[in-house]
C-alpha cells in the first residue's frame, strides 16, 4: 500500500495554434499557387495554343477548387482531393453542357445537382471541402451558348486546371503536414494514465490521509480533454466521415473525454470531508489508468510509423474488462455492504462509469489503428460499425439525415432551390455572364436568413468597390491586353489572399476586379464590365437573401430548440422504460441515437450563425445531458439482459416512482424549453429528496445480478437528478455572447456521437 497520494500531475496544455502571421503567410502562399497554376493555366491555352475555351475552363477549375473550396490536410491527401475533384468534375460539366439547351432543362438540372452536391457534405469535411468546386463545374456550362461541340476542350481544360493545380500545391511551398491523426487522442490518453495513477495511489493511502490537496485537480483532466475538442482541430482534419477509422477516432476521444470527466469527479468526491478510499475502486481505478496507458502507447506507435501489434488495444480492453466484471461481481455479491453512505456508493458507481468509458475508448482504438474487431458480444452498442462494411457505413450516414430535422437535408435544400431560381432568373432576364449570378448565391447564401442579409450586404459593398476600380482600369488600360496579362497574376494574388484575411467585402472587390482584368483578354471590354459584374451580384444575393428567407430561414438557432426538447421527451421514455427493464418489466428502450446525433449536427451548425440578440442558453451543457441519456440507457440494458422481477416489492416500487418523477421531470424541462419559458426550479433536489438510496441499497441478500440491478438503478437516477440542476443551470445563467456577432471560433464543439465533456456529477 502507498503511504499517500503522489504528485499531482502538471496539466498539458492545448497544443499549440498556429499564430497570427503563420496565418497570414499561409493564406499568402495559397493565394500564389493558385494564381500561379491559374495564369500557366490560361496562358498557355490562350496564347500558345489559342484555345479560349479550353483556356477558360481551366483558370476556372483552379479558381474553383483552388481558392473557392477548403482543401486541407497533407500534401498527399490534398493532391487525392483535387484530382477526385476532377474526376467527379467531368461528368457535372458535361451535363451542364447539354443542359445549356434550355433555361428550365439547366434549372431542373441545377436543382438535382445542387441538391446532391450539397447533401454529400454528409461525408465529412473532406467531401465538404470541395463542393463549391463541384457546384461551379455545373454551373460554368449550363449557360449559353450550347455548344456540345466544344464539349472535348471544356473536359480538357478541367483536366489541364486540375493537374496543374494539384502540382503546384504539391511542389510549390508545400503545405505543412498536420500532426498524424491520434496524436492529440495519445496525449491526452497518457494525461488521463497519470491522473489515474495518482487517484489509485490515494486511494490505497491509509484512511483520514486523503485530503483536498492531494486529490482535487480537476484541471488536470480537464486540459487533458480540452486538447480533444473539434474546434482544436481545422475543419477538413475533424474525423467526421462515416469510414470506420473516422468512426473510431471519433468514438475514441469522445469517450476519452467522458472518461477525464469522470476522473474528475472522482478526485473531488475522494477530496471530500470523510470520504473512505477502498481497495475495490482502487483496484478499478488502477485498471483504467493501465488500459489508457496502453492504449496513449498503441497511438504513439502508430503515429511514429513504429510497427506494433494493433490488437493490444484489444487486449487491453479485455483486461480493463475483466477488471470490470470482477469488481462488479464482488459489488454484487454484497462486498460494498460495508460501504456508510451514499455519498460512498457514489464514489464507486463514478469509478465504474470511468472504466466503462475507458474499455469504449481503447475498442475504439483498435478499430482506429485497424485491429481486428472484438467479438460481437462484447462489442458495446455504440461501436457497432466496428462490424460494418464501408458500403453499410455510407449508406445508414446517408438515410440517416433524409429527414426535415437533419440541418444537412435542410441547408441542400435551400441551397439547391437558391440556385435553381437564380438560374431560372438569370436565364430569364438574358443577364450577360450568368453565371456570376449563381456565383453570387452559391457564395453569399447561409444557413440563417440573419447571416445571409450580414453577407450580402457586406459582398455587395465590396463589389461596388471593386467596380468602381474596375471601370476605372477597364477605361484608362482600354485595348491594350499586354497591360492585363502582366499585372493579372501580382493582382490575384492580392485577391485571392484578401478574402481569408479580410473578409467577405474584400474577397468580392478583388474578385471583381480579376474577372474583369480576365475578359478583357478574351474579348474587347469596357467599364459596362464592371457595371454586369455589379448587377449579377445584386441579382445572384438577393436571390439567395428570398430563398434563405423562405426555406428554414432560423437555421441551426430556429431548430436546436426543438431538437433539444425532442432529445429529451425520448430520454424521460428512456429513463422509464431502462428502469422497467432493471426491476424486471422490460419494455421497449426509446429511440434516441438519431435524435443525440441530429443535436450533434444542429449545435455544430448553430456555433457558425450570428448569436441571437440578448443571452442564449447553454446548449452545449443542454447537449451533454442528452448523449448522457443516449449512452447510459444503452449501457445499463446491455448489462442487465432482461430477467425476472426483482424480489422486493417495496424496492422495485420505489424505483418506478423515482423513475416516474425523474421522467416527468424532464419532460417538463422538454416543455420549457420549447417553450421558451424558465425551466421548472430545485427539479433536481426535489426529485432526490423522494429517493431511498441508503436504506434500499444496503444489506440486500439475493443473487448478484439482482442486487446489482438496484444498485446501477439508483446510481442511475441519482446521475439523472444532478443532470437536472446542469440543465437548470443552463437556462438559469446562459452562456451570453455579443449581440448579433458568431463566437469567434466558427468551428463546432461537438459533432455525431461527440458528447460534452460536462460534469459527470
């Protein structure tokens, strides 16, 4: 036994963001390779060959996916992305090409391919990344003239754009690769080894010696889980696909982080007054911080392309597994009678809860660094892509948001009717280059009516002053193009790095100001250019600003009420129906994965909106109690298989009537928030102050598996009660931003199957 806690450990810090001017030089660098691929591009097609059609389709393509899509990751994967781009690309502009022949054949094909374009974001931010590209080789040829003849030089010059570009990013100040994937997930593993370590150690100290300053270093933990939120991460690198090492990863640090939260709160109940350590939660403890410790090494390995057996992380999971089942089946056979309180019960359930996260973590691992699966039984119902194949996994992730709530569905929709009408308008109106209008729509519209007007308005300064230059260039420069073909490519540069660093009025002014600069070289042009230019961005916006306006116009701020209060109407039927389960009246469990993982997708959506005027409720602790309620459900039915009713009437009954009073509570909240109303007060302490814990837990003589369901019961309702105060809390002191001004990290916290790293108290 140790003679007393051991040094808490240093917290690590979040890995370190890039600064400022790495920035700053960063967008600079972008900008050159794409006016460098852009202008060899068009040059050689124009001048050497004489092929203007072929010259325009492929400056276009590397402007597309060059400077108005989001292309990150390694050199490597960069290069993978823009020529699958391309490939994709070709079949769009030879669609387009023949959809040229009428206004509404280009519209109808504008809506399908809009639609499906938009709707593949659900493939992760990779897939994300590039559809604006995706939406302009449509675009680019569904307008007049209709020449399928020339249909060979518009394919040639995508492929010349595509390849050009994909070698200059790939030679030219090449991008830095970002850490291996894991990296942040082994740190954080070994943080929550050391911290476990050091609980263990105070929990074999001698009784009395355990105090606040030994065991009361939350922090610890908690900078151990920060380094594993998403924001950390640059959108294209979040693991978000529906592969399974995407899955994976995913799954690994979200139960990593519940893991650290739950170390957490057992270092502050340890630190409490009176608190007795035992050898049994030492035991569990002491197993957690092993299976971490190997699962931080596994990652390591892996990261530093060192060859090692993937399957230790399986095996370590059944080691923490066996550890598991050992302690409960002590537990259960009535070796925690000695326990004096609840507060103590408490503190064991809190340990078993961070091995159950710890055992979910390390499977996760496994399949992330291609191990072979665990057995299907002793696959947790949250890892069963584990077993799924990649066309299995596509296709749920795909039906899984066919459906009004999913904000993926809506946000295609409404981009897809927004581009449909403005080519429709634009055709109509015989506006002269079109497909600046869709341009316009495609990148001022948003996801809320309130940031798609900011936009607009913002896109539509810029573009007056770039016209303004413009006309004033096209006028002084007139027919002399030597002068254009010189000062293109130090002019894009200029352009292409000022959206990045200056915002949208910035990247529409100089914009502008290229595309002038471009057809002039193509045929003859005056300051009417720049007057087009303005009127189709007028035209292409406005349109954008109706349609967000008319389809789902609140965006992720009009439906994350709603979804919230869902989530939780199906958790107060979880609660009921996993408690009927436990006393022995199964019933069917609710449905809630699908809802957890639409709130997932609302919130991530919501962070990226302005902020509503006034302060906003917590939502992330909002969404925190739903995946709790998602996951622990799931986790206490799988542990206790449906069996016969418990054998103490009075003790049965008491759980049904605190399960009653917790679901009830809950669907009261439900109806608070939408609502809009204060949340019911002290729902938390009320329903507690009805629980029994301490008399019905203790001295029970029966089977293990029977004891054990009464005590994982109350465990339960007690966790649910506390999840009632954060939820109280919430509403009570939201989370309050400056009115009217996004968060100042546009990137989501949470995203499908990410829970909050939330109290576990």
């Amino acid at each position: 036994m140790g003679t007393g806690p051991a040094a808490v450990p240093a917290a690590t810090p979040p890995l370190a963001q890039p600064s400022r001017r790495t920035v700053e030089l960063g967008a600079v660098r972008r900008a050159a390779r794409v006016a460098i691929a852009a202008c060899v591009a068009f040059y050689t097609c124009q001048y050497l060959l004489g092929a203007s059609v072929t010259a325009l389709y492929a400056l276009f393509t590397v402007i597309a996916l060059g400077a108005l899509s989001d292309v990150q990751g390694s050199p490597r994967q960069r290069a993978h992305a823009y020529l699958g781009a391309v490939a994709a690309g070709l079949p769009l502009v030879t669609l387009g090409t023949y959809a040229a022949v009428s206004t509404w054949v280009a519209a109808a094909g504008m809506l399908a391919v809009g639609f499906a374009v938009a709707y593949s974001g659900v493939g992760g931010p990779r897939v994300a990344g590039v559809a604006n590209g995706l939406q302009l080789f449509y675009v680019l040829p569904c307008f007049p003239p209709f020449a399928p003849d020339t249909l060979g030089q518009r394919l040639a010059g995508l492929v010349v754009g595509g390849l050009l570009l994909a070698a200059v990013d790939r030679w030219l100040w090449p991008v830095t690769p970002p850490a291996p994937p894991g990296t942040r997930l082994a740190k954080a593993a070994g943080q929550l080894a050391e911290y476990a370590a050091h609980l263990d150690a105070g929990l074999r100290a001698p009784a009395g010696s355990v105090g606040a300053s030994g065991l009361a270093a939350p922090t610890t933990v908690e900078a151990a889980a920060a380094t594993l939120r998403l924001t950390q991460l640059p959108t294209a690198e979040r693991p978000l696909g529906p592969g399974i090492r995407d899955r994976s990863l995913l799954a690994a640090g979200n139960a990593t982080r519940t893991a650290a939260t739950r170390l957490a709160t057992l270092g502050e109940l340890l630190a409490a007054p009176g608190a007795r350590p035992h050898r049994l939660v030492a035991d569990l403890v002491a197993a957690t911080g092993a299976a971490f410790a190997g699962m931080a090494a596994a990652l390591r390995r892996s990261a530093d392309g060192i060859p090692g057996p993937p399957d230790a992380c399986v095996d370590g999971s059944e080691a923490l597994e066996a550890a598991l089942k050992a302690y409960l089946d002590h537990r259960d056979r009535g070796g925690l009678d000695a326990l004096a309180s609840p507060a103590e019960l408490r503190i064991a359930l809190t340990a078993v809860y961070a091995a159950d996260e710890a055992r979910k973590a390390v499977l996760a691992t496994g399949g992330f660094l291609r191990a072979a699966p665990p057995r299907p039984e002793q696959t947790p119902p949250s890892l069963w892509f584990l077993h799924a194949g990649r066309v299995e996994l596509w296709w749920r992730r795909l039906l899984g948001h066919l459906t009004p709530r999913s904000v993926y569905l809506q946000n295609a929709v409404r981009l897809a009717l927004g581009l449909a009408v403005a080519r429709v308008v634009a055709g109509s109106l015989d506006l002269a280059h079109g497909f600046w209008v869709l341009l316009a729509t495609l990148s001022l519209m948003r996801t809320s009516a309130v940031a798609g007007r900011s936009a607009m308005l913002r896109a539509f300064a810029g573009t007056v002053a770039g016209a303004i230059v413009a006309g004033a260039m096209l006028t002084l420069v007139g027919p002399h193009t030597w002068v254009y073909v010189w000062a293109l490519p130090p002019i894009m540069v200029v352009a292409f790095a000022a959206g990045p660093l200056l915002g949208v009025a910035a990247a529409q002014a100089g914009f502008t100001v290229v595309v002038a600069m471009l057809f002039a070289q193509l045929a003859p042009a005056d300051w009417r250019l720049a007057e087009v230019r303005l009127e189709d961005v007028l035209v292409g916006g406005l349109v954008g600003a109706v349609i967000g306006a008319a389809v789902w116009p609140r965006g992720g701020g009009g439906e994350i009420r709603r979804v919230a209060a869902a989530g939780l109407r199906a958790g107060a039927a979880e609660i009921e129906s996993t408690i009927a389960q436990l006393v022995g009246d199964p019933a069917p469990p609710a449905d809630m994965h699908q809802l957890a993982m639409m709130f997932d997708h609302t919130y991530a959506q919501f962070r990226t909106e302005p902020a509503p005027p006034g302060p906003d409720p917590d939502w992330y602790a909002v969404l925190g109690v739903v995946h709790r309620l998602d996951g622990y459900g799931t986790l206490l039915r799988d542990r206790h298989p449906p069996a016969a009713q418990l054998p103490w009437p009075e003790i049965a009954a008491a759980l049904r009537a605190a399960a009653a009073d917790v679901a009830t509570a809950y669907r009261d909240a439900a109806d608070a928030i939408a609502a809009g109303r204060p949340l019911p007060a002290d729902a938390g302490n009320r329903c507690r102050s009805r629980f029994r814990t301490g008399d019905d837990v203790h001295g029970l003589q029966s089977t293990p598996s029977v004891v054990g369901r009464v005590l994982d019961g109350w465990g339960w309702l007690n966790g649910l009660a506390d999840d009632l105060e954060l939820l109280e809390r919430a509403f009570a002191a939201p989370a309050a931003g400056p009115a009217g001004k996004a968060p100042a990290d546009h990137g989501a916290d949470v995203v499908p199957g990410d829970p909050p790293a939330t109290s576990a108290r």
